[in-house]
C-alpha cells in the first residue's frame, strides 16, 4: 500500500494542506510533510486515515477527544475531519 500512498503526493486536501513528501504510513494510514499558513509558514505532518465510511464519525469524535489531550510528549492535534 506504500506506493499506493506516494501518489498522493502533491494533492490537496481540504483546499489547504498541499502534501509534500510521503514520510511513511502503513495499509491504513500515510503521514505527509505539510505547512500550516497560520500563524505564518510552519512545517508540520498530516495523517491521513483510511476509515470504513461506517465508522467515520466514531473514528471522528474519538480523534477531537484526543484533541482535548494535552501533554509535553504527545503531539498536539491541529484540525480533522
């Protein structure tokens, strides 16, 4: 599936998040180099998730829950959907 996953590289989801490099993922999911343009440009990583359509909006509330989570060790979660 990680070829699969590279051709995604230089697509745009949401209309904001243009994905860079693929940096590495699984049959599931696939991590990409972006840039969040607010508050100016800053590198950042987007993880795409394949869902069962079934189960989107569990997968979706559990992902704003642990939004809600803040820690020094854990990443911080900017936006989903």
């Amino acid at each position: 599936m990680t070829e699969a996953w590279k051709q995604w590289e230089g697509q745009v989801v949401n209309g904001k998040f243009h994905l860079g490099p693929y940096l590495g993922g699984s049959d599931y999911s696939a991590v990409f180099l972006t840039e969040l343009s607010e508050p100016g440009l800053q590198k950042a990583a987007i993880k795409l998730i394949a869902v069962d359509p079934k189960n989107a909006e569990l997968c979706l509330s559990r992902l704003m829950l642990a939004a809600t989570l803040s820690h020094p060790h854990m990443i911080q979660l900017f936006q989903m959907g």
